[in-house]
C-alpha cells in the first residue's frame, strides 16, 4: 500500500479511565491509516489489547520511497530473542496457500507452507493439518517486508478475536484540529467485535483488516475483499476465518454458504449494510424496534460496556501511578517505532556485524497496533462524520494501477529490497511491551504443534520459485529441520 502524501505526526490519545482485568492486555497507541475513498488519512485509535503468549509488540511504520509512502506492517516478535531482529533475502514465491483437500476431522484447520532459512538457504516445510484449539487462533509462520529486508514471524498461538481486548471506533479529523497546540483526543466508543464478522473485509496487500460498508464492486478492484474470499482466491491466508470456520462448522455445516448469501444480500440491498459511521447508526437505531437493535449496533460509549454486568469482560479503573505508566509506555512504544523506521531505512553493513542502534527522539513516523482494522465507524464529537468509503466513490489512476498487483507481488509485497542477498543482524533496543508476561501465558496457552519444525533441508527453491502445494505436511519432510531458535517458541 503506498499513499502519495505524507502521515501527518501522531495524536496525543487519552485511554479511558476502565481497562480490562488482566495481565494480558496492553495499551497499543493508534496510527494514521490511508482511506482510498477520501484519498487522505483517517485516525486508527488506541485499543487494549491482549498480547500473544511469549510475544512482543513491533509497531508498523509509514517509509518514504520513490512512489510515496508505504506501509510497514507491525508484527508479534517472540520475547525469547527479545533483543535482535534479523533481515533475511527475499523468501521464494508461495502462489497457493489453499489445503490438498478436505481435514482429516472435523477438529482440523490447514495450516499454509513455509521456506525456513537454514544455513544460508531456504528451505521447504510443507502445510500440514493442526487441531484446532478453541479460544485460540494459529496465526502461521509468515515473513514481513521491510526496507531493510524480510523479517521472519514464526508461527505462534494468538487470542481468538472475542478475546483479543477493546477496539475503539476511529476517527476523521480535518486538519485544523489535529494541528492546533496541545490538541488531544478522548477515546470514547468502543467497538463491538462479536458483531465484525456481519461485515469484515480484508486487504492482503495492505495487511488490514476493515469492517463496515465495503459490498460495493469497486472495493474488491481495489484489493478489498470479504474475508471469506481467502477460500476462493488462495493467495493470502486468513488466520481469524479459518478458525471461526472451524468453530462455525460444529453447529451449522452451510456456514460458509451463509456468508457468501448474506454478503449478497447486503451487496444488493445498501439499507442492509452497517452505517458509515457511529452518528448514522445512532440515527438508524432510534427508527428501529428494540429487538432488531442489536443486530445493527457495532459501537457504543465506553462506559455503557463497562457497566454491562452481562459483559465476559470484566473492567477495573486505573489509578493515577497507574495511568502515568500507560502513558510513558504508549510514549515509548510510539518510540520504538520510530526507531524501527530508522534502523530499517539504513542500508545493511558490508561486513557482518550486529550495529548497535541509538534511541534517538521522536520522528512523525505513525505506530500500528495489531492484526490492525479499519472501520468506517466514528464517535460522536465536534468533528464532521467520518465517511470511511463513499458509494459514488471512483478509484484515481494511481488506484487503478494498484488494483490487481501481479501473484509475485501479492504473495512477497514490496519488491524494493531485493537486493538483499545475506542475513543481516540489528540489535535493539527493549521494547516497551515484552517478557514479564510469559509465566501467565505459558500456563494458558495450546503447546507448539510438532509438524511447525519438519523442515525438509534438502529442498531448495525450484528456478520458478513457485512451488506446487501438493503435500499435506507429514510425509515429505521427515529430516528434522531448522529450529530458528527463539522465534518458533
């Protein structure tokens, strides 16, 4: 995803005064987030969120090139190298993450293949077919594309989406308010995650997720797609379908019909879909009988979730040593990305070695937070209504040049650091959100499935890159392969 303008510098967000119960959640700081449809940025707010087990939060980053500014993804780094990230060369080609076939039980989801790096090569390690566990969602090995090279995630067990915390609505500013001194902004509507799957889109190439009004044709030219389509076009795997599938298909074996039906219903008839932002929806719910009120309301104040005694999440007020420690946690989280923005745009040392990197003040580079989404809901406020994407709305030439990226592009993202031949090793400094939470989470979460390592070391890249998805995981890699140390924990 590339804009042609510059992200504008960071809001100065006020969490509200509740948070969730537990050692889990932390506070992720929002960020700017591009909106094709006002061909500008719109605010992504905070949000509490229950981080991985054993993992730590690398904030996303906006990086100049010669086209504009592209987005860096953020991504969960394990807290067992906590203080070393590595660039790798450019990953072969996987055009096709789809399964072989049907599960073996109904208890199985697929999980895609992976090239490992091992002794200065990539290697093979097939898909294979894990236990789904419920609460719990397998969010596979994958790499993400930086400037600096590609960074490999390995795979790790993430909270389901009920589960992951509170995500509060985001915002249009016009400029003059974000601007003026000491501006800052109270967080204020929460969204309602348990409705997101009535309308949940993806955006592969921009690794987002965003939820509302997106039925109309012109979305999916863009590379906005329903979450479902991951089943039909297999280039990009969706780890939060897959287990809602699998968690679906225990009750009800047409679910996924259901989903294709009710995106067409929605398509065909606009009085069906989510409104555009939180005013439109108040205004619709107040028409409406009570009963039907829920099926449409995604967002409400804060406090009314707070005050829910029927709510799973259960809240406590934070106290003032408390909310001192939120904030210079956001500050330096906000920090750290900046920072990444920075090591990651310089170019790799010719010799080996493993740079120390400098903390160094803030720049205007905005942070991400999580799987990230973004909604065309707004609170209420001062501020006129965000409208997320417009019927009328007509991608521009440089859209249109976007809008169907070649299976290679898709697939590896940003090609510009190609040239990226040998590992390259960058010492950091401590994140702001790692370590003290692992004895909780190692109590809680599922083991590491065994088929993750079986890595089969005498397979190397075919010359077209782009091998065929033909095993089901256990029966072609039976050498032990690559453990990559901390980073499959």
């Amino acid at each position: 995803m590339v804009a042609p303008t510059q992200p504008p510098a960071n809001i100065t967000e006020n969490p509200p005064s509740d948070r969730p119960v537990g050692d889990q959640y932390v506070w992720v700081p929002g960020y700017w987030a591009w909106d094709s449809d006002r061909n500008g940025y719109i605010w992504v707010s905070g949000c509490w969120r229950a981080a991985p087990p054993s993992r730590y939060w690398v904030p996303g980053y906006w990086s100049k090139t010669d086209q504009g500014w592209e987005w860096v993804p953020g991504f969960w780094a394990s807290t067992s190298n906590v203080q070393q990230i590595e660039y790798l060369p450019p990953p072969p080609v996987i055009a096709d993450v789809a399964p072989p076939g049907p599960p073996p039980t109904d208890d199985n989801i697929w999980v895609p293949p992976c090239w490992y790096w091992y002794q200065g090569n990539y290697v093979w390690r097939a898909g294979y077919w894990l236990v789904a566990q419920d609460g719990w969602v397998w969010a596979p090995s994958h790499y993400v594309c930086t400037p600096r090279g590609y960074v490999f995630v390995g795979g790790h067990w993430d909270y389901s989406l009920r589960r992951r915390g509170v995500l509060f609505a985001p915002v249009y500013f016009p400029r003059h308010y974000y601007e003026r001194p000491g501006f800052s902004y109270s967080l204020s509507v929460a969204v309602d995650i348990g409705n997101l799957e009535f309308g949940l889109f993806t955006c592969p190439r921009y690794s987002h997720y965003y939820f509302g009004d997106y039925y109309d044709n012109i979305y999916i030219g863009i590379g906005i797609f329903p979450w479902y389509e991951c089943r039909t076009r297999h280039f990009w795997y969706d780890p939060i379908y897959e287990h809602d599938r699998w968690r679906h298909h225990k009750v009800d074996r047409d679910w996924d019909e259901h989903e294709r039906h009710e995106y067409d219903r929605r398509r065909d008839d606009k009085d069906l879909r989510t409104p555009r932002t939180y005013r439109g929806m108040e205004q619709r719910i107040d028409k409406m009988p009570e009963a039907r009120r829920k099926d449409i309301r995604i967002a409400e104040p804060i406090d009314k979730v707070v005050a829910d005694k029927k709510s799973p999440m259960k809240f406590e007020s934070i106290k003032a040593d408390a909310r001192q420690k939120l904030s210079k946690d956001s500050t330096d989280l906000r920090k750290f990305g900046d920072d990444r923005s920075k090591w990651e745009s310089s170019p790799a040392p010719k010799k080996s070695g493993q740079p120390n990197i400098e903390r160094r003040g803030p720049a205007t580079q905005p942070t991400e937070r999580k799987e990230s989404v973004t909604p065309p809901t707004e609170r209420k406020g001062p501020v006129s209504p965000p409208t997320e994407h417009k019927e009328s709305a007509t991608p521009s030439p440089q859209q249109k040049e976007q809008a169907a990226p070649s299976p290679e592009r898709r697939s590896r993202g940003p090609q510009r650091d190609d040239n990226v031949t040998q590992p390259d090793q960058v010492k950091i400094p401590s994140p702001p959100i790692a370590g003290k939470r692992e004895g909780f989470f190692s109590k809680t979460s599922p083991s590491q499935p065994a088929d993750e390592h079986k890595t089969d070391t005498k397979r190397t890249p075919r010359s077209d890159n782009s091998p065929k998805n033909t095993s089901k995981g256990d029966d072609s890699s039976k050498d032990r392969g690559p453990q990559r140390g901390d980073r499959n924990k």
